[in-house]
C-alpha cells in the first residue's frame, strides 16, 4: 500500500519488478482499513447516476460501512469459506457488500443482473451458494427458483422490504444503529493469501460458464493493472466503464486502484445508455485516467469531442479486443492522449500491455507484464518463431500474483489449461521482431461482442429450444463498432419458412431464455451446417466466411 510503482522503463522493470505476497493478506483489513486509519478524510469513490445524484465516499465511509455489513452477515450465519452471489447495479453496497465479505473471509461471486431465473439457479446449485444478495428489482428471479436451490439458505436485499428476505436498511438502523467496528467471533481467524477469496464464472465452448476462483492474494495482482498499466498515483481519479458483474470491474473498479490510493468514479448506468454520456462526465468530474472496451471508443469519436475539455485526463487504457489505429489517432486528435492496450482475462490479471514508457503500437497489446513470463506455443508445447502465431501461454513456476487458483469442480479443464508447468489461455497471437504481440482469436470458439465474452453452446441450446429450429451453429461475426456480434445459422424444422417475422421471434426467444446480451443480432437460414467426418460442427468454416463477407462490405447488425 505504501511504495508507488509506477514504470519507469519497461525493461528496467520487467527485469526487476516483484510483487510480495505476505502469508497473511486481507484487502478490506490491509488495504480499506489501512488507508482509513493513515487518512480518514481520503477520498475513495464518486459515485453518480444518470439522473444526476451524487455521493462521495471515504475510506473512513468504506471502513465502517463494510464492517457494519459484516455484523449483519455474521448474524445471519455467513462465516469464512461461505460463498455468496453478490448481484446488484453500479451502487455504493456492491463495494461495501464486497469489502465485508472479504473481511469475513467469505467467497463473494459477482453477477450480472441481467441473469435471467435459469441462469441464477445454475449459478446457485454449481457454486453451493449459501446466500443470494440483490435489489428488489431482481428479487423477483431469485424467489422463482429459490425452492430448488437446495444450498441457499438466506436472501438479503439491498434497497427495500420483501417477505423472506433479509432487508439490509433495516437491519443497519432498527432497533438502533448496527455498530461500525467489526465484531470478532470466537473461531474467527485472519486470511491466508492462499485462502478462497472470489469465483467469476466464464463462459466456454463445450458446455455452461465454468468457475474461476481466485485467491486473497489476486488484488495484489492487480497492482500491474492499476499502478503499472493505468498508471495510478494516489491523488487520481479513475474512471473505468465496467459492470459490477464482470470481471473487469476488479481489473478497474475496485482492488489495485484502492491500494494504489486513487479515487474510483462511479457512473450507475441502466437501461438504455449512449456512449456519449461519457464525455460530459469525464470533463465535469476532472477524470484522470480512463479505461473503456473498443466498442465504447468506437462511439465516442463519433461525438465532437472539441466540445468538452479534457485538460485533466492524462492516461487511457482499452482491453477486450484490439482497437482500430484510426480510434486511437482520432481520439489522441481530440484528447492529447494515446489509449494504451491491453491483454488479460477473467482468469489473469493485466498479464501482457502496452505501457507508460512504451512506444505504443496501434492494435498490438503490447510486451508481457512484469512478474509474468509468457511465451507463444505451438500444439506441442514448443515455442514459435518471430512472427508465427502460437497459443498464449503463461509460465506457472514462480507463479504469477493475479493467476487464478483453479477451475472449480472441473478437473478436465484444469489438465486442459495447465499443462507441463504452463497456463494455456485459448488464445492465440503472434510476436514481431519488438517483441510486441498481436493478437489472433479465440482458440476456442468464444465470442467476445462489446466487453462480453459469450458461449455459443449456450445460444445454440436456447435456439434449440425452439420449435423451428432443428439444428443452430452460432459463431463471432465481424462488426465495426462492437468488434464481434452473435450470429446464427439455422436449419430450419420442416414445416417452417424463413421469414423477418420468424427472425425476430427467435431473438425474443433467446433473450427470455438466456441473458438478453447473448441474443444472435445476425440470423442466417441454411439448409444445412458444414460438418466434420464424426459430425461436429465446423464453426472456424462459418466464421471464415463471415470475415470475407465483412472484408466485402457485406455484413450488418441490428
């Protein structure tokens, strides 16, 4: 908490730069509470809403607002080990919610509201969650499933009264205040760095999303994303345009801008948003530094930007995907500042990026983070040369702070992902003569639209679904502002004729069915799908021509 590391030279840092890991780390006690009791009046989150309300926080607030949480989680029996689904919007309880967990050692998983009933009750019974913590907007998903969820055994929510639930305002006022000084239970033990701190889930190929945990030490990892790629200093504000939900706000939202000491700005978006809501904010609030998908940039240099005045933003970071050169020279046109790239996952931290000190090269992610090794492979496991695309792949001995522990109960993809004393992250890329990497794809079959990574096994088993379709193959389709959309091909049951009519009424059904994200913008009728000898679908052959149909000039989504 206390040295800044921000880079100086890259090579002088990736030779030296090291991350200690203590055997006893805990970021709301370490890191929250720290910066409290050194400052009581430092600034920790701006938080705003569309309407225009306004709240600010310190890490004196942040302190006794986790810990009046923990009290009331104690006293409903959430305990170290228990795990706990945390879904909620852009508000102040997420990051209070999230902090107490942590101080209890308890396992928090974020998860996007829009999860439909289906999705919660996977989530729930794969995970063994013990409790469920929303808003009375998605109450309503939870309670339809609650009675099959045989691990759930407490719902608690955020912003109101419900029969059944544990209702957080109530419990932080009646009979009187709860108290802001956490309460220690006996059998109640400090975090060991390698305890069990955070499950995401993310989405594969082959079946539902998978469960990446990570350990108490993953924030301290992302002291490369925060101090080292964001280039925080303790007096920034930072913005990064993420749902709490998602991985990515602990890559900008939470962990290594609150040990850095910065101020995180909060932008509480829902329902329809433009992208150009953005830029009166970044000017009103004197944001410092910035970090949004592609797919956002692509619509902010389409605004005039001449209008706002950014003299106080001084660095700007984009991942998800590579970042169109014309984005970054239009936007440097307009701001003064060129977007730094980056590469990670839900699984890693910030592990390969273009950084401060570095030439930045338009559509490259840049050279591997410090404190992690990464090398291109081929099948086999041996390196490629200059220039030749390989599978990215992260040395795991010395284990790397911010690399995730495991796939939880999934054994078959453990031994697929980390082979021989490598981490294989199912992507691939090349490296130039610089040693600067570009990326490739998938090496799998996930399509990342828009910041979201999204499963076609998922879409095709919605699409199924429906009485029309007899067989589906989903695939990333090449679009200008949000890099890949979902589309599907269909093959029609017989009986049923192609139509608009029909097109649309298979988009509703896949957003009833599923997360509304994942519906295909793109439907495609064919009379059949291009098939290996043993029958499996060749999606590389549909996304191969979906690529020349984009080169021609040919493809657009609704």
């Amino acid at each position: 908490m206390a040295e800044q590391h921000n880079m100086v030279d890259y090579d002088e840092a990736y030779a030296n730069f090291r991350i200690e890991v203590p055997e006893y780390y805990n970021f709301g006690f370490d890191v929250i509470d720290a910066w409290a009791r050194r400052d009581r009046n430092k600034l920790a989150m701006i938080w705003t809403d569309q309407q225009g309300a306004e709240r600010k926080y310190t890490f004196w607030d942040m302190m006794s607002l986790s810990n009046a949480a923990a009290n009331i989680l104690l006293n409903y029996g959430i305990h170290k080990g228990d795990r706990v689904m945390l879904m909620l919007h852009r508000v102040p309880e997420w990051w209070f919610l999230t902090v107490a967990l942590i101080k209890l050692g308890a396992v928090v998983s974020p998860a996007p509201t829009m999860l439909t009933p289906k999705d919660i009750r996977y989530r729930v019974d794969l995970g063994q969650f013990k409790m469920v913590i929303t808003d009375m907007e998605s109450a309503p998903k939870v309670d339809e499933v609650y009675a099959e969820c045989a691990s759930l055994m407490s719902r608690l929510v955020i912003d109101g009264e419900r029969g059944g639930w544990i209702s957080l305002p109530r419990e932080m006022t009646y009979p009187a205040p709860v108290s802001h000084k956490l309460v220690k239970l006996p059998g109640m033990s400090r975090t060991r760095s390698t305890d069990p701190m955070i499950i995401f889930f993310t989405s594969g190929t082959t079946g539902e999303p998978k469960m990446v945990l990570h350990d108490q030490s993953y924030p301290l990892g992302h002291i490369v994303t925060a101090e080292l790629w964001h280039d925080l200093r303790h007096n920034d504000l930072h913005f990064t345009l993420s749902d709490t939900g998602w991985a990515k706000s602990a890559w900008g939202k939470i962990f290594g801008q609150w040990i850095a000491g910065a101020a995180i700005f909060v932008y509480d978006i829902r329902g329809r948003f433009k992208a150009t809501e953005i830029l009166p904010l970044l000017e009103r609030y004197a944001i410092t530094t910035f970090c949004c998908p592609p797919t956002i940039y692509r619509m902010l240099i389409l605004a005039d930007l001449d209008k706002f005045d950014f003299t106080e933003l001084r660095h700007c970071t984009s991942a998800g995907e590579p970042l169109n050169p014309e984005v970054i020279r239009v936007w440097k046109e307009a701001t003064g500042v060129t977007i730094y790239e980056g590469y990670g996952q839900t699984e890693t931290v910030l592990c390969i990026g273009t950084f401060p000190p570095m030439e930045v090269k338009p559509g490259s992610m840049g050279k591997p983070a410090p404190g992690w090794v990464v090398e291109l492979h081929d099948d086999d496991g041996r390196p490629v040369g200059i220039n030749q695309e390989g599978r990215i792949a992260v040395k795991t001995d010395p284990r790397p702070v911010g690399l995730f522990r495991e796939y939880l109960g999934s054994e078959e993809e453990n031994e697929r992902a980390f082979v021989d004393g490598w981490y294989y992250t199912g992507d691939k890329a090349y490296m130039d003569e610089d040693g600067y990497y570009w990326f490739i794809g998938r090496d799998d079959d996930v399509i990342k639209s828009s910041g979201y990574r999204i499963g076609p096994f998922e879409v095709e088993s919605a699409l199924l679904e429906h009485p029309a379709v007899q067989e589906a193959a989903v695939v990333g389709s090449p679009d200008v502002i949000r890099g890949l959309v979902v589309k599907a091909f269909v093959v029609l049951t017989p009986g049923f004729r192609p139509s608009e009519t029909l097109v649309r009424d298979l988009q509703a059904h896949v957003k009833k069915t599923t997360a509304p994200y994942k519906y295909p913008r793109l439907v495609e009728f064919v009379d059949a799908l291009p098939k290996t000898i043993s029958g499996k679908i060749k999606r590389n052959e549909l996304r191969d021509a979906e690529l020349r149909k984009f080169q021609n000039g040919n493809n657009s989504a609704a």
